[in-house]
C-alpha cells in the first residue's frame, strides 16, 4: 500500500535543479529489465551540484516523522533525479533488489521505494506514477514537496508526459524490517498510538501499546 508525507522546503531544491548552469539530464542507468522500458532522463553522477541536492533531500526525509515510521530505513541508497517531458515515460518494471552506491562496495537491499515530487501536477500532463499491489493500481501526482513511499517489492510504472515537464527525486530504502507485511503492521500500528496519544494524551493503555510496538520492532528488525 502506498503512503504519502512531506519533505519540508522543496523550493532551494527546485532552484538549483532550475537554475544551475551545467545540470543536464542524461540517460541514466536501471536493471536489464527495467532498462527496455525507461524512457526518461537523470541526472548523472560527475553533476556538479548532485552532493548538494542528495544531501538536502536525505536530510529532509530523516527529519520527517512519517518517512521513519512508514520506512523504517536501516540504510538510504544517494537519491537520484530524473526529469520526464516530450512523451518520456517509464514502462511496467520491478526494480533491481540490490544496488549498489557510485563508487561504493556497499550492497544495499532495495525494500522501500520513494518518489519526491519537485514539480506540481498542473506544470505537466501524464507522468501519473502507477504502483500495483495486491488490491490493483495506486496512482500518484502529488504537489512539489510530497513524497510516496511504496514497497520495493511491487510492479510500477510511470505514465507518458504528453506536455510540460515532470522533475522528481527517487530513492531507495534498505529497511529495518524487511517484510512488507511486518513494516505495514508496524506503520499502522504506530499511526494509530499517534492518533490515539493525540485525542487522549498518556494512557497505561497507550503505554502498553506503545511496548508492544517496539517488542515488535526489537523481535523483527535487522540492524
Ligand atoms: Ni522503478
């Protein structure tokens, strides 16, 4: 199931990708599979401003609140950024369940997929991004500044842009709990202490819960 948050301050990000002389989009690389249907473009590893940008949008994600509990990172892979325009599109693909950084002799799991859009849904057509799971298709197009979060494990896709230009930043999770089911239980499970905590303030109840969130957390996360 997908989950959405919010990555604050999008805007720093949106200027430098606008602005900044020298940032052009390339072909970028994907797995064999997922090379036959990518029809898009992203930003290479020598760009000059790539740190910059990975930084700020890492950080953003680490800080928010929603990320951590729907993810659960144990490791995040350097975001990438890609831009969709001229009918460019991603067709159906899973992606590639281990990848390894730039330069890196890291494996990191691919368990968490997101997708951090910088521009908004009335700057382009098409570009929906389609993720199937086991109760059909979720769709996506969010506002500049919102992310979706999605299990790794799923078939997805990214619809032709029949006009304007979609730019977004993608990356991926090795979570602490590998499972989609057991990260989904915990997701919910937090969310509803949260909601509860909030209408209610401190329970023994809510204590309780709260225990038996991380009992859950200690019995199953890889860390
Ligand atoms: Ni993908």
């Amino acid at each position: 199931m997908a989950k959405r948050g919010m990555a604050r301050h999008p805007a720093p990000l949106r200027e430098i990708l606008s602005t900044v002389p020298g940032i052009t989009f390339g072909a970028g690389e994907a797995g064999s599979q997922a090379a036959r249907v990518k029809r898009n473009r992203q930003l290479p590893e020598n760009t000059p401003t790539l740190r910059r940008l990975r930084e700020i949008v890492t950080a953003a994600l680490m800080r928010n609140p929603l990320f951590f509990s729907a993810a659960l990172p144990h490791r995040i892979l350097p975001p990438f950024f890609n831009r969709y325009e001229g009918g460019e599109t991603f067709g159906d693909h899973v992606d590639n369940a281990i990848r390894r950084p730039w330069r890196s002799e890291v494996n990191i799991r691919t368990d968490v997929s997101t997708t951090l859009f910088f521009t908004d849904p009335e700057e382009y057509e098409g570009g929906d991004l389609v993720v199937e799971d086991t109760y059909g298709d979720h769709t996506a197009r969010l506002p500049a500044g919102d992310a979706i979060v999605y299990p790794s494990t799923s078939l997805h896709r990214v619809e032709p842009v029949t006009s304007g230009a979609r730019v977004c930043s993608f990356l991926w999770t090795q979570s602490m709990i590998r499972d989609d089911w057991k990260r989904t239980l915990l997701f919910d499970l937090d969310s509803r202490i949260q909601r509860l905590r909030a209408q209610l303030g401190e329970t023994d109840d809510l204590v309780g819960l709260t225990s038996h969130y991380h009992n859950l957390l200690r019995m199953w996360a890889e860390v």
